[in-house]
C-alpha cells in the first residue's frame, strides 16, 4: 500500500497523529449531527418566527416527499421483475455458453473464498447457511469456506466451530476455521476486524501455498445468518466474468429477510421489508448503492489495499469506501439483481426484539462514521475527479440528513406553524388550507405505499406456501405500523447515532442476536 494513503485507514479523528488533520477530521464527525439537528431545531424556530415561509417549505416538501414515493415504487417493482428473471435463470447454461464465446473466461477456474465472521450464534443458525452452501448449484471443490470465530467470544464459540467442521470439513474445497484474538491494538472487535484476520489467514494457509490466482478468487463475505439461493454462485461469477472490471468491482445481491419472517413480531417484518424495499431501489441506481451487509468482492482487490478496515464498526460500506479511495476512484458497484435470505430481528420476547430492532438499526445508522472518512479523503486525494467527489459527497450527507430528520418533518411541520405562527399567520387563508393540502398530498403518497405492500406479497409468494387468508391479511394490516416504524426505528436511532459521533461517543461494534424459535406464530 502506498505511504502517501495513509488516510484510507482511518476510522477516526483520533487516529491521526497531525493535530492539523485530526481537527479537520473531528470538524467533519460533528458535521452530520450538526445538520440534523439544526434542521430539527430550526423546523420549531422557523414555524415560530416565520410561519408563512415555513409553510410553504412544509408544501414544498409533502409536494417532494409524495414524488419520492412515486419514484420509489416504480423502481422496485422494476427491481422486483429483474431479481425474478434472475432467480429463474440458467446461470451454469450462460456460463458454459460464455466460454465458448471466450475460452479466456473459463467458469471452472473461479474459486469462491466465502467468510462468515461469527461471534456466539447457535448451531441451528450456522448449519443453516452451511447447508444453503452445499445444496448451491456450483462445484463445491471450487469453494474455500472460512468459518471466523472470536477469541472473546469463549470456549462455547470453539465447541460449535468443532462441530460444523465435523459436519462439513469434507464437502468443500477446503474449510478453514480461525480465531481472531482479542484486544489487537487500534482494533474494534467486530465484523471487519475479523474477517480482516479470517482473509489474511486464508491467504497464508491455503491460496498462497496453492499459488492461486488472486484475480480468479471471489471472496463472499456473509453475515453468518446469510442463506445463498441455489443460483447464487454461478449468477455471481457470470457477473464477475462478464464486467468491465471485475477487480474493481464489488457485487452487491438483494437481502432477504425471510429466514424466520413468520416467526418475527410484526414490527420488525415492516422494518426488514422497509429495508429490503431500499436495496431494491439502490439497484436500480448503481451510481448511488453502496456495500451492504453481505456482498462479494475479488481477492485481488483486497490484497492489494490490505482486506478490510480493522478499527470501523460499518464495516460493509466502509470496504467500498476505502476500495475507491485506493483507487482514486477507479471502483464500482455491480448490482446483481439476485437475492439472499437473512434473518429478521428476533429476540427471545416482544420487548427483547424491540430493543435489538433498535440497536441493529442505531448501529446501521452508525455508518454515518463514512462522511468523515470519505470527506476526509477527498480532501486527501487529488486524482479523484471532481465530479465524482461531489456526487458521492452529496449522497452520504443527503441520505444520513434524510434518515434523522424527514418522518419527523413530515410529523411536525404540518401542524407545528398552526400552533406557533401567532395571531398574524392564524388569520390567513394559508392557515385554513395547510392541514387539508398536506393531508391531501400525503394521502396520495399512500398509492406507493400498496405498490410496497403488492412486491412484500409476491416476495413472500416466491419464498413461502401461501398462507391462510388471515395471516395474509395481517401481513397487509401490519404496514399500518409503517409511520411509526419511521420515527422509533429510523429517525430516533440515526439522531442519537449521529448525535453520538458529533460529540466523539464513539460506538462500538453490537452483534445483532440472532434467535430462533421451534414453533413459529
């Protein structure tokens, strides 16, 4: 790596030893924060000091707001009709017929590096995935598992790592089991830390020995919950083997929280659902998505820029950010248009999936620890092009801004000038009409929201037996949730994520638990 980018380890202010580019980097953490709540704040000074401006603003935005949601639905019925074309597509059959076209680009000499970082999950859980591993359509002598335990997480992390092994050791290439030590100097414990060493340690102890070529490895890192649809290899490599650049390249798959969908609480289906809905979307636009959760990448890649960052806790994104600051903006994100099956937020009661529901998604909003970094080395980096430094900048600030603060625009500000514009503003014609063309606006809104709810039902139809008509008709009723779902498990979460960052609470990485139960409701 060269010296001169030192700036793309950095995960915060205090990692930087110029007290110059540490205050430069901490102005850029407070700055986040500092836009959401002066947008919070300002909606109450403004409906106080300038009633008739602020509700015009409050039109203005209902008005945007209900384009949005037009804009929001046709792209994922779009995304919708493309991910089933894909699931229904002979992937082995394009690539056979790739080769003859090619013989450059021979499939059977891919091989799949596939991670999952694990902490202190359950058997039932692990051997799920393992088993989507193994029923998927590729070769599995072309597949190299790692399966990544932590130190900390004790003695009963390893007794269930010793079991999968003793299920699995012999039905792929090789499986290889490592333990991340704990407390590594500047690291945070968690997923990027660990699949970090898990990369390192397959390079070490099997590809390099192998004299593998990097550029025909593609690393999977999945969250340990994730389950591969049958295709998922061979539509991967057909996508890896036909892009422009494929080591420049990272290839982002739908997320699908289906694994225990009928077994979550209502609310935390319309929070999964909701952010399934935005992945969709961002496929649609693959000038503005970014790593998510699980996704693939070449080993080569990350070699070269040293695997992940260690001492992030979004560590998802953070690999994107750091691969196009490598190189200077030469990388891109490749839409696959092809699902894979997560597990929804589940805790052992109600009140217990409530909660982790909220910190899964604080944390998710904790990826706002990106503006910083990006900003920061844009700054650093001259030979990225302006217009791309611009675009991205634009988009990191415009969506974090968004998920703090607009359920909460669009709760208060349509009533908040009625209450607080005073006498002047209570005798104008725009004081009678604002609740009426707001509600109005809103009600309109509505009609992408049943396009959302029309997609959740045929992605369940795609995954599950139908269900009796009552349990589909609580699945519609559930969205009713949707405005609160907004403001409790978006809004509040990504302002004290933010607020956290503007006065350098630093979070750490919280592992999301993933529980099962034996008699789903």
């Amino acid at each position: 790596m060269e010296k001169n980018k030192y700036y793309i380890d950095v995960g915060r202010a205090v990692d930087l030893r110029n007290i110059k580019e540490r205050r430069i980097y901490r102005a850029l953490e407070i700055f986040p924060g500092f836009l959401v709540w002066l947008t919070l704040l300002g909606m109450f000074i403004c409906s106080w000091l300038l009633p008739v401006w602020t509700a015009y603003f409050i039109i203005i935005f209902s008005v945007y707001w209900m384009l949005r949601t037009f804009h929001f639905s046709f792209y994922i019925v779009f995304a919708y009709r493309k991910m089933k074309l894909n699931l229904k597509a002979d992937w082995i059959g394009k690539l056979n017929e790739l080769v003859k076209s090619d013989p450059d680009k021979n499939w059977q000499e891919i091989y799949h590096l596939i991670i999952f970082p694990m902490y202190k999950e359950s058997s039932v859980v692990i051997r799920e995935s393992f088993k989507a591993l193994v029923n998927s359509d590729y070769p599995k002598d072309k597949m190299i598992v790692v399966l990544a335990i932590e130190e900390r997480a004790g003695e009963s992390a390893r007794e269930v790592a010793d079991v999968i092994l003793k299920e699995y050791h012999d039905k792929f290439f090789r499986f290889l089991i490592t333990i991340h030590p704990k407390n590594i100097v500047r690291e945070i414990a968690g997923k990027g830390s660990n699949e970090s060493w898990a990369g390192k340690k397959a390079k070490e102890i099997i590809i390099d020995p192998l004299k593998l070529d990097y550029s025909k490895i593609i690393v999977s890192s999945f969250d340990i919950d994730a389950q591969v649809y049958a295709k998922y290899f061979s539509c991967l490599t057909y996508y890896y083997l036909t892009s422009k650049n494929p080591t420049r390249s990272s290839f982002q798959p739908i997320p699908l929280y289906f694994n225990n969908f009928y077994e979550a609480p209502f609310f935390s289906r319309v929070v999964s659902s909701s952010n399934v809905f935005w992945q969709m979307l961002q496929q649609q636009r693959p000038e503005k998505i970014t790593t998510y959760s699980s996704h693939s990448m070449a080993f080569k890649a990350l070699v070269e820029m040293d695997f992940w960052q260690t001492n992030v806790v979004s560590e998802d994104a953070g690999v994107f950010w750091k691969a196009f600051l490598f190189y200077d903006g030469d990388y891109e994100i490749i839409p696959m248009h092809y699902p894979l099956s997560m597990d929804a937020c589940l805790g052992s009661n109600i009140w217990k999936t409530a909660v982790n529901q909220y910190k899964q998604q604080r944390r998710w909003a904790w990826g706002a620890e990106g503006i910083p970094y990006l900003l920061f080395g844009f700054f650093k980096n001259k030979k990225i092009a302006f217009n791309k430094k611009f675009r991205y900048s634009f988009l990191m600030l415009e969506s974090f801004w968004a998920w703090g603060t607009n359920a909460l625009l669009i709760l208060f500000l349509g009533w908040l000038p009625l209450f607080l514009g005073g006498n002047a503003f209570n005798t104008t014609v725009l004081f009678y009409n604002l609740p009426q063309i707001v509600r109005n606006l809103m009600t309109i809104a509505l009609i992408g929201l049943l396009a959302s709810i029309i997609v959740n039902t045929l992605l369940l139809r795609l995954n599950f037996v139908s269900k009796s008509k009552w349990q589909n008709l609580l699945l519609i009723i559930q969205w009713a949730f949707l405005p609160f779902s907004l403001i409790i498990f978006g809004a509040i979460p990504a302002i004290e994520a933010q607020t956290r960052l503007m006065f350098g609470k630093y979070m750490s990485f919280w592992v999301t638990e993933k529980a099962r139960r034996d008699n789903p409701s």
